[in-house]
C-alpha cells in the first residue's frame, strides 16, 4: 500500500459530526435491530428476558462508539500497546478466578455484566499490530527477524484462548490478525509456510488422539465427528446442527413468518439466542431473509473497506482494514456453523445474537473505525 500526505488539517470541535460515516451507523443500526427483534422472537414475545438488556447495552455501546469516534486516531494509536496488555492481563485474570459456564472459563463476572477478555483482545490484537507495521519501515516488512514480534504477539494471547477452551476466537484472533500482516505486504510465502504448517497440525490433530499428547479435548474431538457425520450422535453431540439444519430448511424460500418458528417456540433448537439465533432468523423469514441479512453484513464489511482504501496513513487503513475483516470472519464462521459447513466452535452472530461484551466490544471497535475514518484528512 501506498500513502500519501495531505496539507488539509482534519476537521475540530462539532465540525466533525460532517465527517461521521453515517452509512456504515445506520447499517450498524439496522442489524442490530434485526436481533433486537429476534431476541424478542426466542423469548415468545417477552420483552424482558433478552431484547430489552440487549437494546440497553446497544445504547451505551453506540454512545461509546460516538465519542471513540470524537477522539483523534493518533490518540488511539498510543494506547494500542497499553489496550492489549491490559485485555492480555484480563486473560490471565480469566485463566485463574474466571467464572465457568458450558465447560469453558472464559469470562470475569463484573456484577452488572460477565465480561469476555478474549472479545476485547481481538480489537487490541488489531490495534498493536496495525501500530507495529506503521511504525515499521516497509523495507523491512518481510524480514524474518521483524516477523518475530509480530509472532509473539499473537502466539500468547492465542493460547491463552485456546486453553479456556474457546477454539472459535482462538480462531477469530489468528485469522484478524492475519489480514493485518498480509495488508502490510507481508512476503505470501510465510502464508505459504503457515498453511503448511497448518495442515502438519490438523494431521497431529487426529493422529494424536486417545494419546497423553492428544492436541484438542474430548468434546472438541466429538464436534469435529458430528460435523463430519451429524448422524452418529442425533440425540447427543449433533443434537444442535441436527435442529438447526431443520430450522433453516423448514423456513423454505420466504420463512414461516415472525414469531413462527416452530423449533425455537417448541424448544427444539438449542442456544436459540445465542450462537444459532440465525437458525431462527432463517425459519422465520426463509432464504431471501437470510440474503437480505448476509448482504447488510456484507455491506458493513465493503464500508470499512473502502473506508480504509481511502485513509491518508498506514495506522489507519491497517486498523480498518483488520476489524472490518475480523468482522466478516465472525459472521462468516457462525453462519458456516449453523449451516452445517463449519465445525460447532461457539462463535455468535455478531450484533444478532444475545451477550454484552459482543456487542460493547463491537461498538467501540466500530468507533475506531469512524475515528480513522473522520480524522483521515491530515
């Protein structure tokens, strides 16, 4: 990438209301109101049990997302070595007092709401990558000795992560802060090297099972069979993809219609609010209510984009481009999972589905987005 130094001064005070991307807010908006609805779906119509704590948090969330928005991207930029220690030592708070729920110890209960660290190290990993390779001369890019930090970086966080067990944002991590390192025109044979690497340890996945050095836990060795072959465990393991392929095929081409879903309203679909909300969202409103969805998220993605392409320094553009590709990894990885395409590996449906720290965390991500986006003209 190329970027080039503009003599126009960014915009102050109030002045930078004009320069919010109020397309990429509005689409925010509209999906959010989408699992807004939707939540109140699952709850039989209550408002209470999911929508209203989900549109409170949205509110704080989008106020938060405004004044990130307000404060100037170089502020941003320093604190990015600051915000990941910090999610980095909430990882390890998580690794000895976190609290427990689905066999996991992945959150830090705060009394009002149980925070998630590992959602917050996916912004912060974006952020301290996208400093380093700003920082960096571009000349040195590719050199294997400027490579190691980059590494580090992502490697502690990773397996602190994949030891809670939360294989899905292990995942998310790796995958954001690839489109980073690649976008800062990383040489593609080191990504040649990791997809070899990659497939040496899928291989040591499955031949290293029933041994003292087996890689993965026991139930993450059955959602990789039930993935595989739903059929071996319908009442067990492939309960949840088994209903959730019912959910998505019973809504037909126009859905059932809101409010009728008959797996969600009968119990049938597990995780209902959470990680498979788009099986209920599919039953109710069918195929086309499903593109329609894909396309806003796709839409929000394509925004970051072009808002990126169109930002004067690399902090800017790389820290854009990362949580707009973090973002499409997130809704892509759970829609594969509900379909059935990808393995069950506890990924939500971003800004849809039920949980605080999701949607806060996404919301002040979305704030950087516009403060880069607002203050690009240098």
């Amino acid at each position: 990438m190329h970027f080039t130094d503009n003599s126009k001064s960014a915009p102050v005070g109030f002045g930078k209301i004009l320069y919010f991307h109020w397309p990429l807010a509005l689409l925010v908006l509209t999906v959010s109101c989408v699992g807004f609805l939707m939540l109140f779906s699952v709850a039989g119509g209550d408002l209470s049990t999911w929508a209203q704590p989900q549109i409170t948090r949205f509110v704080i969330g989008f106020i938060t997302m405004l004044v990130i928005a307000m404060i100037p991207i170089s502020f941003w930029q320093r604190v990015s070595l600051l915000a990941y220690f910090l999610s980095l030592i909430l990882l390890l708070v998580v690794e000895f007092f976190g609290d427990v729920g689905g066999g996991s110890q992945r959150w830090i209960d705060l009394g009002f709401m149980r925070l998630q660290p590992s959602e917050l190290m996916k912004i912060a990993l974006v952020m301290v990558l996208a400093s380093y390779y700003d920082w960096l001369d571009e000349a040195k890019v590719s050199k294997p000795q400027w490579l190691v930090l980059p590494i580090i970086l992502v490697a502690i966080p990773t397996l602190l992560v994949l030891k809670q067990p939360d294989l899905g944002t292990a995942m998310l991590l790796v995958a954001g802060a690839g489109v980073v390192v690649f976008s800062a025109g990383v040489s593609l044979w080191y990504f040649g090297a990791v997809i070899g690497a990659l497939v040496g340890l899928v291989t040591a996945v499955f031949y290293t099972r029933g041994t003292e050095f087996e890689i993965l836990n026991d139930y993450q060795y059955r959602r990789i069979e039930t993935f595989l072959d739903p059929s071996i465990s319908p009442f067990g393991d492939g309960y949840h993809i088994t209903q959730s392929k019912i959910s998505l095929g019973s809504g037909g081409f126009s859905g059932r219609g809101f409010m009728e879903g008959t797996q969600s309203r009968g119990n049938f679909l597990p995780e209902k609010h959470t990680d498979f909300i788009f099986a209920t969202f599919g039953e109710e409103f069918g195929f086309m209510g499903g593109i329609t969805l894909l396309s806003l998220y796709m839409l929000i993605v394509f925004f970051c984009y072009v808002s990126a392409m169109r930002n004067k320094d690399r902090f800017s553009s790389l820290l854009t481009i990362g949580i707009g590709s973090t973002f499409f990894f997130y809704f892509a990885v759970n829609m594969l999972m509900v379909m059935g395409l990808a393995p069950v590996v506890g990924v939500p449906l971003p800004l849809v589905s039920y949980g605080g720290s999701a949607m806060m965390v996404l919301l002040g991500a979305f704030g950087l987005v516009q403060s880069a986006h607002i203050h690009n003209v240098r």
